[in-house]
C-alpha cells in the first residue's frame, strides 16, 4: 500500500492569556495534535516561547480578539481580566469556552457574590464599599479582622488587604479611594480546599479529587492532592462545584475555592473557570493533566480520568527565590527525593510574584508534605503546617 507525504494542518486552539497558565495549556494541546495561538499583551509572557503562534495584543482589543479567533477549533482563557467585546468579537468565528457570559459574572468580585448569593449557593458575609465613609461603616459592621478587595482586577493578594490595624485600615481607604471593594467578614476556617470540574459542550463532566490549600499574605503558599477530607466533605464540594458549572453552562474548567469550617460546612470563597494554581499536582500526576483536561474540554474531546497517583504537593516558588546572580538553586532543590521542578520562564522576578513551583510526591499526604518541606528549605524557606495533616 502506498502512502503519499502530505503536509500536516493541525487544527488550532486560541487562547486568551500567556501567562503560566496559557503556557502549560499550549504543551497539552499541542500533544493532542493541535497547534496553538495566544494572545497577550507581554512578548515574553511564558507562553511566547511554547506556543506556536504569539499575537501581541491588550485583552480588550476587539480586533485582535477576532484574528485570535480566526480558524480555531475553539479559544479559551487562562485570566478572568478578558474584555468582554473581544470576547464576544472572538465569539464570531469560533466558539469561546468559557463563554463571555460566564466571564461577566466572575470577574467582579461583587457581581460574582451576589451571583452565588442568588442562587442560594453558601458563601460569606460580604458587604460593598464605593467611598472612604462606605468602607469606614462596612469595617465596623463586619468587625476586625476583615478582608477588603478590589471588586475587580485583584489576584495573589494584590489589591487586598486584611484589616486588622488602624494602620491596614488606612491602606483599605487607599485602595477605595482608587476603585470599589468589597469588604468580608473574617472566616475562622478548618481548612481551604479547591475543587475543579470538567464539562464539556455536551454536559459530561469530571472532577478531580479536592484539593488542600495552605495561603500566607493571600498567595497559594502550598497545595495537597487528594486532600485528607472526609467523603461526605468531598462529595458535598464536587456537588457545589457540579452544580455552579452547570447553572453557568461553563465548557471548560470550573475551579472553586471552598472555606471548610470546623462543623464540616463549606462556604463558597471564590470561583475561576479556568486552569488553577491548586491543580498544578496533576501535572504528572493525575492520569489527566488539569491543561489536557481543559483542552480536551474546549475542544470536545472525550473528557479524561481525573484519578491521582499517590499524594502530590506543589509548594509556589516566588520571586524571592530567584538570586540576582544565580537564579534558582535548582540543584539544591532536586536532591530531596520524590522532588521535582517546573519554572515558567518569567524574565522579571519580582517578590510574591509567582516564578515556577516544586513537586513532592510520596505515598502518603505526611510524606509528600515533609518531602516538599525539605525541598523548599534548601531555599530558606519553611511551609506553613495544616491541622488535617497531623
Ligand atoms: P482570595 O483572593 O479572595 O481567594 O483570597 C486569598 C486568600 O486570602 C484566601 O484563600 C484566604 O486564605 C484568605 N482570605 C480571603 N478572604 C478571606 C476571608 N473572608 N476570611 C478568611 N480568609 C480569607
């Protein structure tokens, strides 16, 4: 039988965004046959290097959102902070999953609490301040410690600040002398863990198990796949997370942020349809990658298994461990067993930005964490505990 060469016209996925996020989705789409375009406003946003085409471009523009657009099988989003005519401009020429719509009603903080609160989903008190005198009466309606936010915009604890001084307060009168917040009461949680799910346009669905996650000044300090949770607790968060997806029509991934409260209640923190810092554990480790299950998704591929191999822990490597002269002490962090590493080739380190992150695994939650707790001294740096690992 005879063969003839023929060249290879891969299909194309766009997407919106090159951070580290676009860049890990750009390999997996990449080895389900696709090639590949993004669309940032940065030349050397992470992505450039991976992705196979680089369209240079602020996310509001409307015209570059249509040659993003242009040809793909579908385009998708690793940020929130998309405008929403580029994404209906998009819209025209090839389908957008998330769509505009979901956008709308997660990327302001506000609209996304009153979304939820409507729905009769559970989350925390939340108040609204536009003025100094609004936010002065919120603080003293929510009580101290509080955490004020900028309705829009905020990520990694910029554009927060948690009350607890005079001095902090200040800084919140700052930041609503600048733009709207909202202003929250204090959760004394248990634990935060995160849920993703899968949906694809037919309605399938998966999810991974929950995740837990450990903050320090607003910024994933580290996370743990499967999180050690009761199955009522898991099966409860998958259920709000299912539920959330299909009230959205989300095709794509829905990430949920969830307060664990000592009584078992969850209370809803926040919600991302997109790939998510608390799933980079499966990167490797689950049987599907949260980026091949996300392109997958877009792209209506069968969705894939979501079981996870043992117990996995990414801790965020920061700006601060890049050193001026030497960059990252990769070496010293590679010789604790069980340890890997993944850098998103960021050009500027700057502090509490996220540079890259470190993989511990081992066969139980307490190995992975102490591996990865080994690991993150090699660079200074100690990895705040959690009750449900002791
Ligand atoms: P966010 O950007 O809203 O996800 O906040 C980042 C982190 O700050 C959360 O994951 C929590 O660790 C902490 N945080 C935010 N809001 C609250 C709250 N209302 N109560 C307690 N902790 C909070």
């Amino acid at each position: 039988m005879s063969f003839t060469p023929h060249v290879v016209s891969p299909p194309v996925l766009g997407i919106f965004g090159g951070g580290q996020l676009g860049r890990m989705t750009c390999v997996a789409a990449q080895a389900l046959g696709h090639a590949v375009r993004v669309l940032d406003p940065d030349p050397h946003c992470p992505a450039a290097t991976v992705c196979n085409e680089l369209i240079t471009a602020p996310f509001d523009d409307a015209i570059a959102a249509q040659r993003l657009a242009l040809g793909c099988a579908a385009v998708t989003v690793d940020l929130e902070a998309v405008g929403l005519d580029a994404m209906r401009a998009a819209a025209q020429h090839a389908p957008v999953r998330p769509s505009a719509e979901v956008l709308e009603v997660v990327q302001d903080r506000q609209r996304q609490r009153e979304w939820l609160r409507a729905g009769g989903f559970p989350v925390p008190k939340v108040l609204h301040a536009a003025s100094r005198a609004e936010l002065a009466s919120a603080l003293q309606e929510v009580g101290r410690p509080a955490f004020v936010k900028a309705t829009r915009g905020g990520y990694d604890g910029k554009g927060q600040v948690r009350v607890q001084s005079d001095a902090q307060a200040e800084e919140a009168a700052e930041l609503v002398a600048q733009c709207p917040v909202v202003v929250e009461q204090n959760v004394d949680f248990l634990a935060e863990i995160s849920v993703q799910v899968a949906r694809s346009p037919s309605g399938q669905w998966r999810a991974f198990p929950a995740a837990l996650n450990h903050h320090e000044q607003q910024i994933l300090q580290w996370t743990l796949l499967p999180a050690p949770v009761a199955d009522d607790v898991l099966a409860a968060a998958i259920g709000l997370a299912r539920g959330l997806a299909d009230k959205l029509e989300l095709v794509g991934l829905l990430t949920v942020e969830l307060f664990l409260l000592k009584d078992g209640t969850l209370l809803i923190n926040e919600m991302a349809p997109r790939p998510h810092n608390s799933f980079h554990t499966t990167l490797g480790h689950a049987r599907t990658s949260q980026f091949a299950q996300l392109a997958r998704a877009v792209l209506d591929l069968p969705l894939g298994e979501t079981d996870v191999f043992g117990s996995v822990v990414v801790a965020n490597l920061l700006g601060e461990q890049w050193d001026p002269a030497g960059g990252l002490n990769v070496s010293g962090v590679l010789q604790t067993h069980g340890v890997d590493v993944t850098v998103y080739g960021k050009r500027v380190a700057r502090a509490a930005r996220k540079m890259g992150h470190l993989t511990a695994t081992a066969e139980t939650p307490q190995g992975a964490f102490a591996a990865a707790e080994e690991a993150m001294k090699t660079l200074g740096q100690t990895l705040a505990p959690s009750p449900l690992l002791d």
